[in-house]
C-alpha cells in the first residue's frame, strides 16, 4: 500500500456546495422563462464572443461558478431558440414541460440504460413505451420497439435487420460470414429518398450505385407506376413525409403488393409517422402498418427533448439478431434488456422523458398536437399565399415550401429572413428549384407567432426587392 501516490487530486472526497445547482437551476429557468424574446438565431456579437471558450486547457481547475456563469453569459446568447415559438428550420420540435422536467431528473440520476441491471427504471419504462407507442401508431402487436439518437441512427437499425433477415432467407449468415462473399439483395427506394436512408446504406455495404432509384412525383412521393417487380430478395424503402415536402408515399398500394412477394419494408417516418394517430391525416398512412420496420423521431413532432429516435421492427427476433451482443459480463435478464434493439450499450435514458411527454400529454393529447401542428402550417401557407408569396408544395402536413419570384430573389429574401432574429427557416431545392422551407414543429407556436414570421417575410421580400430595383 505504501506505492501509492496519496496526494492527488481527490475530487471524489470534496464535500458538495450544494448552492452550485442552485445556480444552474436559476439560469436555465431564466433561459425557459425568456426563450420568446430572444432573438430566434444569435446575434453576430454573441457568436463572437465564443472565442472566450477558444483557450489553452487549464493546469488547474476552474470555480464551478465561473464555469455555470460563462454558460450563462457567453454560452446563452449563442443558443438556436429551437424551443420557441418562431423556429421552422430542420423539423426541430419544441420540448413538452413534463418532458424538459423529467430530463432534469434523468441528468441528475445519470443511468446507463444498457440492460436491466444497470437501471431497472430505464428499462421498466422502456417496456411501458414500447407498449404505448405500438399501441399509439397501430402497428402490430408485438413489434419491438428500441430507443436511439435520432431517426438517422433508427433507419440503420431498421436496413441491419432487413438486410441480414433478407439473406438469411437465401441461407447466408452476415454477421459471421460478412458482406464479402454476400449474394446481392436489392434495394428499392426513392430518388427523394432522405440522406440519412443513403448514409446507413453505405455503411451497410450495400452502396448507393446499386440501388434502383425511382423517380418521384411533383410533391416527392416514389412514383408507384415506376417501381420495378418486386421479390423476395427486395428491400423497399418508404417514406412517411418527405423532408422538403411533407408528402406520404402510397402505403396502401405499395405494403399490399411487397407483402405479396415477400419483400422487406422499410418506411422513414422521422416526422410523418405520428399522423398515423389523427383521425384527420389517417388516410395518408393507411396500411403502414403491413411494413416490417419503421424509423421515427419523438424529437421532431411529438416534441420530446433532443436526442430521442425510436426503431420499430415488426420481427422482433430479426431485430435482436442484427444488433445484440455477447460478453461474460453482459447480464441479460427475464426483463427488458434496452442494448438487444439498439446499437450502442451505453446510452442514456432517453425512456424517461418520452414516458412523461406520452403521460402528460395522453392519446387525445398527441393527436391534438399533430393537428395543431398541421392545421398552424396551413395557415402559414395561407398567410404567405395573401402577402405574394408561391407555395410550392401541397400542405398536406407540416412542411411549407416557398419561392419568391426567382431563384436569385428567393435565396437572398431566405438570407434576410435568416439574420432578422425573428424567425429562422431553413432553405432546400428540388430538381435545381431553391425555396424557403418551413417546418412548423413546436407546440409553442402560436398564430401571432406566424403572423409576425409573415412579417419577417414582407419585410425581406420588400428590402431585397428595393435593391434588386
């Protein structure tokens, strides 16, 4: 005992000033309490001011609250006001209070939820979302559910078990064996199909020039009358709102006919998924539930915090095979056991404010949240269509898109609107056309909220149209 070195830095002995959370609590209610007033993306000066983070690491270890202050004073102001009201870029939702508040708590208790002896809570309310969330979408009974990052990571999950499900049907075994010696499967999806879908494609060896693309139509939905036979060798890759657009492909038609031959269906549902529990905008996912997987995020339109994607398998066994693992230390359970749906082991427990966002805010609570989403986007368009504005696509859930007069025009208004700090929007093309895009995805978005955006809209289109002049 004699060989160790009893004069390092013990931090784990150093009693707690308590006051420090104190502190913390007291900036981030103020962040809460003032979000609509700031400006919804920072100011050239507060971007600046982050070179006061650029430095050397220090040799000694700063005061707790000088570190809470620079947050709060430098780190604040160079925040994206995506939980207000007057952000509609990249299909951010907002964050539910009992959500927000229960992530509180889930920080502070910092569980791994990787397996069920390492967070029995974690994995008891994964078990109680998973039922609630099938239960929910109406999908089938038993689908397994996993919790992930985001929708990206969800969708590689979803072409994992398809793709290994698919060959071990032609007798081939992927994960001992590997891609090298593979017999091909096709893949079948959209020319629109959303980057992240070619992203787990790569990485899964199966390629973006091997693919058969399908051509779209003029709101972004495949093309049915162009898909080639498919088979049971077939992996086909659905959208349940495209990225720019909104638009639903044709679940009905297309899940029938793939179900009839034996392929796989995959349907990209990051945003679009949670129309499936409207009345209202039902029809747009009709027979989504005949698909094998589904990939959704609980961040975007049901506005739980960030980061919380969920993968939905239909086959349960082909999901756990794709992505679990062994390990002598590994201790699986009788009980739910998170790592089997997912591909990382540690992880945080994301279960904890989803289950608080779905308590809080229970089935007739969801559905008015997508309704109230989608019926402030149709005002949106209306609004703008009144002021001169061109809407580009059929509002047929929450996604607006808009051109003004040229592209040149549309590009430099987008820019205005971007550093006006009152709203912020995003900018897409489709087929070389450049257009504002509009995703209005938090449940703090009001009508004046709008309406002052549509100002924000006026107010370039009238600067830049005096310079262009």
């Amino acid at each position: 005992m004699s060989g160790y070195n009893k004069t390092i830095y013990k931090l784990g002995n150093e009693s707690i000033d308590f006051s420090i959370y104190e502190e913390a609590k007291k900036y981030a209610i103020d962040y809460v309490k003032n979000i609509d007033s700031r400006n919804v993306y920072p100011t050239d000066k507060a971007i600046d001011n982050l070179t006061i983070f650029f430095e050397d690491m220090p040799e000694s270890g700063a005061e707790t609250f000088e570190i809470l202050r620079m947050l709060n004073d430098y780190g604040s102001p160079a925040t994206v006001a995506q939980t207000g009201g007057r952000y509609f870029g990249l299909v951010n939702g907002g964050a539910i209070p009992a959500a927000l508040a229960a992530k509180w708590i889930a920080d502070v208790w910092d569980q791994n939820a990787v397996l069920n002896v390492t967070s029995p809570i974690a994995s008891a309310l994964e078990d109680v979302c998973e039922k609630w969330i099938v239960n929910l979408l109406k999908l089938p009974q038993g689908t397994a559910v996993g919790f992930v990052g985001g929708s990206s990571a969800a969708t590689l999950c979803g072409i994992t078990a398809a793709r290994n499900y698919l060959l071990k049907k032609k007798g081939y075994d992927v994960a001992k064996k590997g891609i090298f010696n593979a017999p091909p499967i096709r893949v079948v999806l959209s020319e629109e199909a959303h980057s992240t879908v070619f992203k787990a494609l790569s990485i899964l060896g199966l390629g973006s020039e091997r693919v058969e693309m399908v051509k779209s139509d003029s709101q972004g939905r495949i093309d049915h009358s162009q898909i080639p036979a498919l088979d049971d060798n077939t992996l086909l890759i659905l959208q349940a709102g495209n990225v720019n657009t909104g638009a639903f492909d044709n679940f009905d038609l297309l899940c029938k006919e793939a179900n009839a031959k034996g392929a796989w269906v995959h349907v990209d549902g990051a945003f679009g998924l949670w129309a499936r529990v409207s009345d209202e905008f039902g029809h747009l996912t009709k027979s989504l539930s005949l698909a094998d997987s589904w990939s959704v995020d609980a961040h975007k339109t049901l506005n739980v915090p960030y980061d919380c994607g969920i993968i939905l398998c239909r086959n349960r066994t082909a999901l756990t095979d794709a992505l679990h693992m062994e390990g002598s230390y590994i201790i699986y359970s009788e009980k739910r056991d998170g790592m089997l749906y997912t591909m990382e082991m540690s992880r945080r427990a994301r279960s904890v404010e989803l289950w608080a966002t779905l308590k809080s805010l229970g089935k007739n609570g969801v559905k008015a949240l997508v309704e109230n989403l989608c019926e402030k986007a149709r005002y949106f368009a209306d609004r703008l269509k009144d002021n001169g504005f061109e809407v580009l696509n059929d509002v047929c859930f929450n996604q607006v898109n808009v051109y003004v007069g040229d592209d040149t025009a549309t590009q430099n208004i987008l820019s205005a609107i971007q550093h006006s700090g009152v709203c912020w929007c995003g900018g897409a093309s489709r087929f070389g056309k450049p257009f504002i895009r509009i995703s209005v995805c938090s449940y703090k978005t009001t009508y004046e909220d709008i309406d002052m955006s549509v100002k924000a809209f006026v107010n370039a289109k009238n600067i830049i149209c005096r310079i262009i002049v």
